[in-house]
C-alpha cells in the first residue's frame, strides 16, 4: 500500500505499508481556543505482522490553514519517503513485568478473575431483570476492557513469547 499527500500543491509527501496493518491519513482540524494545537495533517501506519507488538510511522505534512487544500492520491507499492516519526510499541516505558515469571502469574490471576466474572454474569442472567442485567453485562465489560488495556497488552508487548498461553487461557 502506498499514498502521496500533498498540501496546496507543494512537494507530495509519500508512505507506504508493506506489512499487515493499516495505512491512512489523518486530517485533525481544531479552533483556535483549542488546546490540542494547530490543524495538522499526517499519515499513519501502523504495521501490526509482529503482534503483539506493532510499529507505527508517521509523516508529517504540517499546520493547516483556511483555505488549504490537501491532495490524497493512491499509487502502486513502491518506494515512500522517510517517516517523520517511528515508534515500536515493544520499546513502550508502559510495558509491564521485567520478570516472565511475575508476567505468567499476571495473565493466570486474569484468567481466573475473568472466570469468576463471567460466573457472575451467568448467575444474574436468571435473576436479574433484563435492564439491570444489561447494565452488570456492560459493567463487566468495562472491567474486561480496561483489564486488557492496562495489564494484558503492555504484558503481552513486553513479553511477546507469552501470547500463546496468552491465547489459550481465552485473553486475548
């Protein structure tokens, strides 16, 4: 995949992805009160083939302004231009667990609270009225996600070797 971005018809940035994953263009427009900065707009990709660990580059094409104009074209696979940026979630500070053994314990003290979970949701199904029951169902949730978010993900980029027990306890 590859694209060519260019603003009022200056020098076409171009990005390509080779890799399973995504590429894209991200045009983020804010007011001026605004204090996520200037309009800029950027491509993206994000190479997810050595999961659970991804790689995202970023061009930057710069601020935005009234009356500008942005050309997106699709080309043939190709050479791109250097990213402006380059991340690799494995080398994220938010990655957890120096120790495998402290991981492992982790994802086996998940999977037991995800059981315990999924008991109480199962209980309440038969007494609870539906309304309630959909708002534990949606609570549960939340708890699972941000379980995911939080623990299991920046475990799994740290500890990539972990994925298939990962996968087999149902985490991931």
């Amino acid at each position: 995949m590859r694209l060519q971005v260019s603003v009022n018809d200056g020098i076409p940035v171009r990005a390509s992805l080779q890799a399973q994953g995504w590429l894209s263009v991200h045009l983020n427009l804010s007011s001026d009160d605004a204090d996520s900065g200037p309009s800029r707009l950027r491509v993206q990709a994000i190479d997810k083939s050595n999961e659970p660990n991804s790689t995202i580059s970023n061009w930057d094409l710069g601020a935005l302004s009234i009356g500008d104009t942005a050309h997106i074209q699709i080309l043939h696979d190709g050479e791109a231009d250097p990213p402006t940026e380059v991340s690799r979630t494995s080398e994220s500070p938010k990655n957890l667990f120096s120790n495998v053994d402290q991981a492992r314990q982790l994802l086996s003290a998940i999977s037991q609270c995800d059981k315990e979970l999924m008991a109480v949701l199962e209980g309440s199904k038969a007494v609870e009225p539906e309304d309630e029951f959909k708002k534990i169902t949606r609570a549960i949730g939340g708890i699972l996600a941000d379980l995911d978010l939080n623990l299991i993900q920046p475990t799994l980029r740290r500890h990539p070797e972990l994925l298939s027990e990962a996968q087999a306890k149902r985490l991931v």
